[in-house]
C-alpha cells in the first residue's frame, strides 16, 4: 500500500516518541495526575469502579476487565446503538461543580451524573477558547485542520467557519440514520453557509456569535442573534430556558430512533445575567425585530451583582441538565442514552466573580492546565458501571466514540481516540502524543509530561517542563532538570504542529 502522509507522520512520531522515552525508573507511573482523584497511588487501573457508583471510593478496579462482561452485570460487547446528549458548559472551571470539588455551587444534577457515570479527572478541552473545542468535537481531529486555530470574533471574523468540507460528527451520524439536532451556541461561522443546517444538523435553535445578551440576544458588537434554522428570529426569554425546552422538544419528537442531542449552553460565559435579570444590549448593527424595543434595557451589572448571577447561571445550568434527564426517564429513553457533560475550556480565573478552577494554574486563553482540563462526565446507565476516570481524554475523542458505538466509518482520519473500551470493559488506552496549541504557542503532554513552549508566559523566555502526576498546579518547572527530555519532546511537539498545521493558517485574533 502507497504510504500516506499520515502514515509518514506516524512513523516520525513513533520515532521520536522512542527517543524520548526514558528509563522506567524515571518515568511516573501512568494514571495518576490528579491531586483531587480518590484512587490508590500507583494503581495500574484507569477507573476506579465501585459497587455503590460512588465516585468517592478508594478501591481499586481491575484492569481490563478480567471478568466476561455477562459477569459484569450491564456491560456487553455490543451495545445497542445509543442515543448521544452532549451537555456543554462555557467558560465553566474545572472547580466550579460539587463533584470536582466546589463549595461555592450548588450542582445537584450534574452531582448525580457523575455518581452514575465515568468522572474525568483528566478530560480536556481541544481549545482553551471556545471556537476551537467546538470545532474539534464536532470534526473529531485537531480544530486546525478545519481552519478554526482561535476565537471566531463577532467583530474581525464574520466570514470565517468551520469548513464544509469537513465531515462533522451530525453529518456522520446522519449517515448512520441518527437524528440530529443542536440548541444553543454554535461559534464556529457567522455566515448562513456556516449555520447548523449545513453541517449535519436537521434542526437549529440559537445563536452562532461567542456570547449573546441572555434576554435581548444581542451579540457583543450589536448584532441580534438568535436562529431557528437559518432565519433569524425573535423569541423573549432567558436563553439557557430556550435551549432546554428545545432540546425536549427534540427528545420527545425523536424518541423512536437514535438521536444526537447536542446541547452547548452560554453559561457561565459574560454578559452574566441570571434567569431574574433584564436585557442590557440592545441592537446597533442589522435586524431588529419591533418586539425588541419593549425590552427593558438596563446598564451592566456591578461587581457584586455579577458575582450573583454568575452563581446564578452555574446553577441554572445545572437545573438545565435535571430537566433534560428527566424528559429522557419521562420517555424511557435514559438507560439507553450516553449523556456527555464537559466545558469548552477553563473558567476565566476571576475569582471575585466565582471562577473556581481548583487547583490548576491559569485560566481561560492559557495553555496551563487551567486553560483547558475541564469537567468530562460520561454517563449511561444501561452500558456504563460507575467510576473514577485518570485517563487522558479530550473533546475530540466523542466523535471516533460515537462512530464505533453507532457502527459507522468516519470519512476522515481521526486524531481523536474512541473511548468505547475504556467505558465500557475498562481498557486503558495506549500512550499518546497530544497537543494544544494558541498562536505560536505549544503544550506538548506525553503521559504524565507536559512541555510549554518557550513563549507561553510573558515572564519566562525558555521552555518549561512539569511532571503533571507529581505537581498538577505546575509549580515547579523541571526544564533544567531534564534537558535531554525538554529537548525530545520539543522536537516532537515542532513535528506535530507542522503536521497539523499543513493547509491552515492562523486567525488573526484581535
Ligand atoms: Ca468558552
């Protein structure tokens, strides 16, 4: 067979990787990189199982499953095909959930999804932005293969999105005979040959710009967004509340065949507006419906106001996610729907607002691991035992998941993995080179290693090395340390950015 570009790219990184694999007694044992993780130090298994799904135990579960899945109860080799509800939160810290950690926040539901599901402590989001995430979960490869290497800005890139020629994760289902529907933030192409509707999705309710005014929707630069389908239209109300209510619609409407929910919410991103709170945008620039001049405008809320309605939105998120779960047990639909919940990058690192991202450093725009590990929960009552998670998983991982539980070939190469054996019969998955990339800058993560390039903090002018296993809050840089290693893994963090970066450029983000 002609070697393909991939499989050149492969052999170099196989290559590489080999050079800068070390000695076993100085390489940390995989699997463990989080502080807030409750298992057995050193443990060879990924997910913790527990008989009472309780997350919080700290018995070890075997690797691999050795026992025939029959013996397991639930788990079975060949699922039905599931139905896929995806639950995206933004700007959402990985802090700011009772069930990674919080005290602040009152989560309850999404408390309970993660007691009956797979708790991430190292899930990911592509991006540490919004439109790069969202472009990654929806192609299943690294976001700049699609041209989507930042922020799709209101005010600079009206005529940039995800490109069409790239199959997204709704056209493939679509394939596979899914219904497909999306309510809420879209964020990768203002243009109407960007909208939904033209990739994969049958129905679209909500808005395509990074934040909307929650009552006015009104985008930052004046323009009014709101969709149904590929028409701009006004309906008054509180977005987070429109979404829900879409999304049962959606169930209800499709609950005799597999469907695709996908369900990015606007919080707990700016303008921070609670459910009781008033507009205040209102339209410069384009459609401005007559409703909209009955709206209540008011002026930005004040520090202590924001705070409020920023512990407001993260709570009516969470009574969002209640209302979903109920419709799916309302329609019988529950035990045989796989309900992802993640965030599209870290919180903004305001803490006087209540961004909480534990005990990571960074925030939002930033590659240390603030920036971008977010809360991932996977939950499915009929095919998933409940478990603590410490491997590493990222949002483009849920599409070459949902292909092999769908039972359908994606067009394109992967850089995502399917997570299916490691939810369902506990497999690890193998090592792997990962990236996240912002501009020039790099962070390279192979196993417990993270390398930032030289250029990712203002106040250092060389690379940095942490061992994320041993120090999470990435205090301690070890560059200096272990120079042989920073020099391997820049080498192979140069190889992937060129590869990935082949036929993209960069946005310009202003
Ligand atoms: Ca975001």
């Amino acid at each position: 067979m002609k070697p393909t570009r991939l499989s050149i790219s492969l052999f170099i990184l196989t290559a590489l990787f080999t050079l800068q694999s070390a000695p076993a007694d100085q390489r940390a044992t995989k699997g463990s990189a989080s502080s807030i993780q409750r298992a057995t130090k050193g443990s060879a298994s990924s997910i913790q199982r527990t008989p009472e799904g309780s997350a919080s135990s700290t018995q070890p579960a075997t690797k691999g499953s050795a026992s025939p899945p029959e013996a397991q109860g639930k788990s079975s080799p060949q699922p039905t095909r599931p139905n896929f509800v995806i639950i995206m939160a933004d700007d959402l810290g990985y802090g700011e959930l009772g069930c990674y950690g919080s005290n602040s926040f009152k989560t309850p539901h999404i408390d309970a999804l993660a007691r009956g599901g797979i708790r991430f402590t190292d899930f990911h989001s592509n991006g540490a932005v919004c439109s790069p995430t969202r472009a990654a979960l929806l192609t299943g490869r690294y976001q700049q293969r699609s041209g989507i290497d930042g922020v799709i800005t209101a005010k600079s890139h009206r005529h940039t999105g995800l490109g069409l020629e790239q199959e997204t994760v709704a056209e493939m289902l679509k394939r596979a005979g899914y219904a497909t529907g999306m309510f809420g933030k879209w964020h990768v192409g203002y243009d109407t040959k960007f909208n939904p509707i033209k990739q994969g999705f049958d129905e679209f309710h909500g808005f395509v710009s990074g934040n909307i005014d929650l009552f006015s929707h009104i985008d930052q630069e004046g323009w009014f967004d709101w969709w149904a389908q590929d028409k701009l239209t006004y309906i008054p109300g509180y977005a987070p509340h429109h979404i829900t209510e879409r999304g049962i619609e959606f169930i209800r409407q499709h609950k005799d065949r597999p469907f695709l929910l996908y369900l990015p919410h606007p919080a707990p991103h700016y303008p921070y507006q609670g459910p009781g709170d008033h507009a205040n945008r209102v339209v410069k620039k384009g459609f401005k419906p007559d409703q909209l001049d009955k709206l209540t405008t008011v002026p930005g809320l004040k520090k202590a106001e924001a705070s409020r309605a920023y512990r407001e939105m993260v709570q009516d998120l969470d009574t969002q996610v209640g209302k979903i779960i109920a419709e799916l047990e309302c329609q019988g639909l529950r035990e045989n729907t796989l309900i992802i919940f993640c965030s599209d990058n870290g919180g903004t690192g305001n803490k006087k607002l209540g961004s909480d991202n534990g005990p990571l450093r960074g925030k939002k725009g930033q590659l240390y691991e603030g920036g971008h590990r977010v809360a991932g929960i996977f939950n499915w009552p009929s095919n998933i035992e409940p478990g603590l998670c410490t491997e590493t998983a990222l949002t483009f991982d849920l599409m070459p998941t949902f292909a092999e539980l769908a039972d359908v070939v994606p067009e394109a190469t992967m850089d995502g993995l399917s997570l299916k054996s490691l939810l369902l019969t506990n497999e690890s998955l193998a090592e792997r080179p990962l990236v996240w990339m912002s501009g020039e800058r790099i962070a390279y993560r192979l196993g417990d290693w993270k390398l930032l390039s030289a250029n990712n903090d203002k106040h250092k002018s060389s690379p940095m090395l942490f061992n994320l296993r041993q120090d999470l809050g990435e205090t301690t840089d070890l560059a200096t340390q272990y120079p042989e290693r920073v020099k391997a893994m820049q080498a192979t963090a140069l190889h992937l950015q060129r590869e990935i970066r082949t036929n993209s450029k960069i946005l310009n983000e202003k």
